[in-house]
C-alpha cells in the first residue's frame, strides 16, 4: 500500500488519503494541512481515483496483461 500511496502525484492529496487510512477524521486532517474539510473530501476522492488506476494497472501487468485488454472471468 506504502508504494501505491507514493504514486499519488499531488503531496495534498498523497497526505490527505496517508492521514485517512490511518484513522484521522476530515476535521482533524484539515487542520493539520491548513486546509477547509471540504478540500479534504476533494483530496480524498481524487487519491482514491489515482490509487483505483494505479492498483488496476499494477494488478494487469502482474497478471501480463497490457493496461488497456479487457478483462476476463475466471
């Protein structure tokens, strides 16, 4: 998980989702980060849009599929 959070291009967004997985609530992480809680939710929804690409990538070229070939049932 340490290597998917470290894909996160944006530092705001990387540190919004590190605070989330380790509990913190919104208020909390705002905060900390100087920011509005609403920001908060927008980081967060963007980490988890960037972790669900970058988890679905590393998971396809596991398995040797190219990032772009569908998907089958096993």
């Amino acid at each position: 998980m340490l290597e998917a959070l470290h894909a996160i291009p944006d530092e705001q967004a990387r540190a919004v989702m590190a605070f989330t997985l380790d509990g913190h609530p919104d208020s909390a992480i705002a905060a900390h980060l100087y920011i509005d809680p609403q920001k908060v939710r927008n980081l967060r929804a963007k980490a988890r849009a960037l972790l669900r690409v970058y988890l679905t990538s590393s998971h396809r070229r596991k398995e040797g599929r190219p990032d772009d070939a569908p998907r089958t049932r096993r």
